[in-house]
C-alpha cells in the first residue's frame, strides 16, 4: 500500500452508506410528524369546541365560554353560514377569502393556507344556530367563544 492511501473495505463502505440512509429516513419522519402535529392540533381544537357545543346543547341553560390555545399558524377562527354575509365589516376581507377556498362547512380556520386548512378539509359545528358569519381574533395565544342557550332554545348560539 502506498503511503497516504486508505484502504476500505466493502463492508466499511456499506455501513456507511447504511447510516447515511438511515439518517435520512430519520430526519424525513421527523419533519412529517412535525408538519402533522398543526393539523392535529386544528382537529383536537375542533373536536373540543364541538363536545362544549353538544354539552350545551344537552342542557337546558347555558352561558359559558370556550377559551383555548391557538393552534399554530391561526391568526382567526370564522363561523357561519358562507350564503350570508359577514356580521360585520372588520371580517368582511376574511368572508371573501374564505368563500373563494371553501364552498361549504359553518367553521373556518383564517388564513385559509394555514396547515388547519390542509387537504381542504371541511369542519362543521353541529346544534349552533345558523348565524351571521362572524370570525374570533386570536388574543394572547387564545380564542375565546361565548356560547349561549335558553331554556326555550332548542339549538346554541355562538358569539
């Protein structure tokens, strides 16, 4: 062998390769759950608001509030009717984006190219009256929605 030269054998070269691969692979599933985790977290918050609705909806009054955690990426969470137009004009410019994105559905995440909104999936919020379309700004990493039910209603209004 001459000096300076470095010798390899196959089975050295193969394991590299083997680790570099592996490595890989390791960082790709990683970034893949990262990127579902917002998406995740869009359901979960959905889901959430949801089973608020339904305990409400279950009683005869009610006058709560539903405050959580922002998923990442929201700056604005929209409900009602897209036949309707916005309660008022501040969500007026978040109405029109979201009828261009979606065609139905009462429960928006805004902007509409957030991960919430990934797949175009559509989210609807059973025993709500059928409302104005409004939107909730996020405020220090939270949304807050007021739910409300009297003993004559038959479905919860949100606000």
């Amino acid at each position: 062998m001459k000096r300076g030269q470095i010798h390899l054998s196959f089975a050295m070269i193969f394991s590299i390769i083997v680790i570099i691969a592996t490595v890989a692979v390791a960082f790709y599933v990683v970034n893949y759950f990262l990127k579902t985790s917002t998406g995740v977290s869009c359901k979960l918050f959905h889901r959430d608001l949801q089973d608020r609705i339904t305990t409400a909806w279950n009683g005869e009054i009610t006058q709560d509030t539903f405050s959580e955690a922002a998923p990442s990426g929201v700056s604005a969470v929209c409900i009602g009717s897209l036949n309707e137009g916005p309660l008022n004009s501040q969500d007026r410019d978040k109405y029109q984006a979201i009828k261009e994105y979606f065609h139905k559905g009462n429960f928006f995440f805004y902007p509409t190219d957030s991960e919430c909104d990934s797949g175009n999936i559509v989210y609807n919020l059973d025993h709500i009256a059928a409302t104005r379309f409004f939107c909730k700004d996020v405020e220090q990493g939270k949304i807050s929605i007021t739910l409300n039910k009297g003993l004559s209603d038959s479905l919860v209004t949100l606000s």
